[in-house]
C-alpha cells in the first residue's frame, strides 16, 4: 500500500510547483520509486485513488495531466478514482494520490 504521495521533491520535502500536472507528475515519480523500493514496478499497481484540491484545474489540464500518466507509468490503467476535497494537509499541494499494488511471489 503507498498512501499520501504529494507532488514534492523527495529530498527537499518542498512542493516546488504550483503547476497541477507538474505535482501530478512528481507524485506519480514518488509512488514509482516508493514501489521499487518494494520490488514492485507500475504495472503491479491495482488501484489508485487521486485527491486533487480543483476539478476545474484538473480538468483545464486532463490531456497534460493524461501524458504525464503516460510518462511515468506507461500503458497500464488499474482502478483508479478522482476525488476532489477542499485542501490537503501540505501547503502548496494540489493531488495526493494512495495506490495499491499487488506484488507476485
């Protein structure tokens, strides 16, 4: 289980962008390295749930954000949900993403 990834740079602990698919990015890139950490890859991931603070933000960006998805974890699409909620508890933050993998023996 990978809960409460945010768009942050790892080794400042800072959101370094306002821009929603550049956090979107960093928080997938985040999951991805805490994954391997694990021995698991994207493609082990079976669901995912995205809290993002604008709808509208993230719909303006829907085909950017789609590339960055790409980008980071190819062709593979597990569950997924989009949740927008008021604020996250990181200043700055604008997605959180928890993902769920299954890792085979």
């Amino acid at each position: 289980f990978v809960a409460g990834e945010i768009g942050w740079n790892p080794v400042s602990e800072k959101v370094e962008t306002e821009n929603f698919t550049e956090q979107f990015r960093q928080a997938l890139i985040n999951i991805k390295t805490v994954l391997a950490e694990a021995g698991a890859e994207p493609s082990h991931v079976v669901r995912m749930t995205w809290f993002i603070t604008s709808k509208s933000e993230y719909l303006s960006q829907a085909r950017e954000v789609g590339q960055a998805y790409r980008d980071v974890f190819g062709k593979h699409y597990p569950v997924m949900a989009v949740v927008e909620i008021s604020d996250l508890m990181e200043d700055g933050a604008k997605v959180e993403i928890e993902a769920t993998a299954v890792i085979p023996d």
